[in-house]
C-alpha cells in the first residue's frame, strides 16, 4: 500500500484555508496574503497527491506485429515501419506483486509488452487476461514490494470535485493534469460495448490510456481511457467499480464473468409512451426475452418496463444495464415491472452472460409524417417454406411506400408483426383493426431481434 504522507500535507492545507477565513471578519474580502496562503495550501495539497501516486503509475511501451492500424490510434500513439507497430500507454500498479491494470486497446495484440516504473527501472510484462467489453486488461511483471494504488468510490464522486489525471501523454512519462469531475454516468458513445463513463476536463492525451484519474485523497477513481476530439476538453474514464470487479476477476482467471438477464430492451420515446395504461416516466421496455433465459424463468415478457432494480431507479436503458452489472453470477436481482396498468415485483437469478448475447439497447424511434403506406400479407405455408421461417409470427410487412408514415416509422418490409397494441396478431384484419384509430404500437421481429415501434397515420 502506498504511504500517504499527503494526508498531512492536505490536513494541512485545510488548515490553512480555514485559517485564511478567520483572519478576514464576516463580509470582507480576504487580503492578498489571505489569499495567497489558500492558494499555496491547495497547491501544496494537489503535489502532495501527485508525488504520493505517481510511484504506482507505470509507463508502458508495446509492439505489435501487423501494420498501423489500430482501433483507436489517437491513445494509441503507434508509429513504425515493416510490419512493427511501437506504441505505448500507462498503467497502475494494483497488486504489489507486479499486477498491473491499463486499457485493453494499449495492449491489444501485442507481440512485446516492456513495463517503466518510476524508478527508471523496465520489465518485460505478459498479458494476464483482457476484456474487451469494457476495454481493460491486466498485466504481470516479475517484482514485488512495488507501491500500489487505492481505489475509492465512483459511485459515491461528486460531479464537481477536483480530480488529477496522471500518465504518460506523447511518452512524456508521469505528466500530471487537473480538473474536475464534470460528469457521470456518460454512454452511449460508441467506443465499447459497456459503457457508463467518469467524464473529466483534466487533460488527456495519446499515451494516458490506462493511466488513473485519482481524487483529492490520492485514490482511484477511474481508468482514463479516450477522449472526443482533441482540445476539447472531454475525456473520459472507466469508473472504479468497474474496474475493480474486472481486474479482480481477470488476476484470479483470466477471464471476466457477468451477471445476465437473459433479456433485451430500447428506450421509451414519447411515441411508444403514448400506448401505456397511464403515465410512464421512463424505464427500459423490454423487446425481447431469450428462451429458457433467467428472465424468462422468473416471468419476465416482452412488453415489460423495468423501473426499478433493487432500489436504483431505472430511467432509461442504460441504466437497467449498469445495475445488473453490479451484480454476480447466481446473484438474486428484484426487478420493479410495469406491466399494463399493474407495478410488481420480479425476483431473477442472474445467469451467465454468454460471449456472444447479452442485453442490448435498441432504439427505434421515428417521427411519422406522409401517407401510412403499408402493405400486409399473411405467412403461408408455401411462404413459410420460402423464407425458412419457423417462428410463430403470422403476418408479415410485404411493402413500404417512400415517404410515408410506415417508412419514418422504420418499418420494413419482410418485418414480422408479431403484436398490435400489446394483443396477438393473428391475421392482417388484426392489425387493420389497432391502426383504426390511427396509431398502434407494433410489436416487430426482424432477423432475429425484436422490439416494439409506434406509428401513427398523419392524416
């Protein structure tokens, strides 16, 4: 464990500042000195951290034996000719035994991993295991007694608290940045499959991937990881819970395991809200529910809103599938459903998530403008023999005019429609019959997935 000899510095600095405001009366502005003793305090303060930290931070240098193309070549850094990419990242030291936690993307298909303390003294460095789903991966070096960081709470950081990125941007090793928390909970940015980001304004740059973004106290709060664009002032890191529970996992097998419901979902566009019993502030709707999955073992069905898991309240997708990866493997999860009119209660019991499945957001909504614009036809067996089709859907959408209502609805042909306003669709009279009144919420399959999708005739 580090020493933290910062703990006095930063005892200290508060000390000061609040000396500084004793010594102005109530309603007066504090003098220069005043002032400049806070300011001294504080950055007395933020050194002391970085000094504290930095020995547990690592600079690492890899190659990669294929051409320069990486995923994200901006962290990256990558330069080189005949077939060997250089590159390189930061790291920090989790266990003291050489344990080392960095980005997945800094790592990725290296042929040589080469590991930089502080100290100035290099080791070669072995993959131990990555995950690619939340772009992390472990390291091990052959030491031991090395400086290790604390982790702190993302969960419980303040948008708005000062935070210090430390890490080795364009191989300037141990470069020191600060800023503030700006905000949490960010994703939907594209870059990996689980996101639920740290966003920060201190300055990231190529080669700070992998390195920490630590709190006043000198601990971890997240994995700098990207940012958007450069100069933006946008850059973003994997919070600590997270990374946590994956290097854990990935120092004790190598491979992550995760909790899963066995279920997918898309968000609730006022379109698709307008077709509730009552009102509906938002939630995860439920579009899909894999056979056998524990979500169907426990009575979940497509066409539930999930409000709640446990007591996090679940306002969009996103945040149904932060909760349920807090959760373990066999883990008893109490879900708050909608269903119709009627709230209740769901226990299910996670399963494991497979590889190549797991929950997924899917949003389809569109505005719904010209002519409805809809052809139906009925799945024969000659049809069904045709397509190859053995599901249970009975009418399919044989056309779509340009422009029409069906069209921005993002209907197509060869959907499935399975429901029509939550009921079984069993002919096309059935779906005639919900788009009577000139809007119906759909419940649609198509190759494989499924979800729901309102239209609305607009005249």
């Amino acid at each position: 464990m580090l020493r933290q000899p910062w703990l006095i510095a930063l005892g200290a600095a508060l000390a000061i500042a609040a000396m500084g405001t004793a010594y102005a009366a109530p309603g007066e502005a504090p003098t220069d000195e005043e002032a400049l003793s806070r300011a001294i305090a504080f950055e007395t303060a933020l050194t002391a951290v970085a000094e504290s930290v930095s020995p547990a931070v690592v600079s690492i240098q890899v190659e990669v034996n294929r051409p320069q193309t990486n995923a994200l070549p901006f962290f990256f850094g990558g330069q080189g000719r005949g077939g060997i990419v250089r590159g390189g990242g930061s790291g920090v030291i989790v266990r003291s035994d050489g344990f080392i936690l960095t980005n997945n993307h800094v790592v990725q298909e290296a042929s040589r991993i080469d590991v930089r303390l502080q100290n100035g003294k290099s080791y070669p460095a072995r993959l131990v295991g990555a995950d690619s789903a939340t772009d992390l991966a472990v390291l091990k070096i052959d030491a031991r007694g090395l400086p290790k960081v604390d982790f702190a709470s993302s969960e419980r950081a303040r948008v708005g608290q000062f935070v210090i990125a430390i890490g080795s941007p364009f191989g300037l090793d141990y470069s020191v940045t600060t800023g503030v928390l700006s905000a949490k909970g960010r994703g939907g940015i594209g870059a990996n499959e689980i996101e639920d980001y740290l966003q920060t304004d201190a300055s990231i740059n190529p080669g700070n991937s992998g390195g920490p973004l630590v709190d006043l106290h000198g601990r971890v709060l997240g994995i700098n990881t990207m940012i958007i664009g450069r100069g933006s002032g946008i850059g973003f890191a994997i919070p600590s819970e997270i990374a946590q529970r994956v290097a854990e996992q990935l120092i004790e097998t190598g491979t992550v395991k995760r909790a899963w419901l066995g279920v997918s979902f898309q968000e609730i566009t006022p379109e698709l809200a307008a077709h509730f019993d009552g009102s509906i502030e938002g939630g995860a709707l439920i579009n899909a529910v894999v056979p056998q999955g524990p979500a169907e073992k426990a009575g979940l069905q497509a066409g539930d809103v999930v409000t709640a898991v446990g007591n996090t309240k679940v306002t969009e997708g996103h945040d149904l599938l932060r909760a349920v990866l807090r959760y373990g493997v066999g883990e008893r999860v109490v879900l708050e459903v909608r269903r119709g009119d009627v709230t209740k209660k769901i226990v299910v019991v996670t399963g494991e998530r497979p590889s190549e499945d797991g929950p997924q957001s899917r949003d389809r909504g569109t505005e719904d403008n010209g002519m409805l614009g809809l052809g139906l036809e009925e799945l024969t067996p000659r049809l069904r023999e045709r397509f190859g089709y053995r599901g249970e859907g009975q009418v399919f959408v044989s056309g779509v005019e340009p422009g029409s209502d069906a069209d921005r609805a993002g209907l197509r042909p060869g959907d499935i429609i399975l429901q029509a306003d939550r009921r079984p669709v069993r002919s096309t009279a059935d779906v005639r019959a919900a788009l009577r009144d000139g809007k119906a919420l759909l419940y649609i399959e198509r190759e494989s997935h499924r979800f729901f999708q309102s239209i609305v005739r607009s005249r």
